[in-house]
C-alpha cells in the first residue's frame, strides 16, 4: 500500500460511536458546560487547538477542534479524559467528542 492510500484511507476514518452527554462523568458534563459558557476553565491548556493528528476525528481545517481536560479525580495530572469540541465560536460546538484514553479512541457526544 502506497503513502497516498494510507492517508486516504485515514482521511475516511469516521467516529462510529456515541454517548449521551447525561451518560458522561460528572466531571464531563461539567466540562461540557463550561465549553458553553466560555469558561473560566481550570487548566491553562484548556481551549487550545486539537490538531487531530491520529486523523480519528472528521478531518477539519486547523483552529476548527478545540481540547478541555475532563477532571479525573484523584489523578495527579491532567489525567487522559478530555472533550474535544468542533466549531466556530467555540462556545457553540457544531459536535463533541469524548475520549477517557488520551486520544486513542472517541465518542460522539449526543444530546
């Protein structure tokens, strides 16, 4: 297989699963609420741009994807929960997606 199917057939990859937003943690749906509101959020990092480098999600223009920590509790760190939310403003995300293994797997986070 060439360098071109490869990225071909990564650009296809689609998020097949969903989650109800009120199935998240608790910590998610706070999260989730303070992507709403604009914030203030917790971590500096919180709002910067997602770049999708593993292709896992639609595949958008750079700045469209954004990434928010999902509290972990007792973690030391910033854990490896986070939404990452699609949209321009991003206080209204055209969709969500939640991954609790740091980015090796998403779901769509549904209403």
């Amino acid at each position: 297989m060439g360098a071109g199917a490869s990225v071909e057939a990564k650009e296809s990859v689609t998020v097949q699963d969903t989650v109800a937003l009120a199935a998240l943690p608790r910590e998610a749906q706070t999260t989730h609420s303070l992507i709403l509101s604009g914030g203030p959020f917790p971590y500096d990092k919180d709002g910067s741009v997602f770049r999708n480098r593993e292709r896992l999600l639609p595949i958008k223009a750079r700045g469209y994807y954004r990434e928010y920590t999902v509290k972990t509790p007792r973690a030391r760190n910033r854990g490896a929960r986070r939404l990452v939310c699609g949209g321009i403003p991003p206080t209204q995300p055209e969709a969500c997606y939640y991954t609790d293994d740091h980015y090796a797997s998403f779901k769509r986070v549904v209403q």
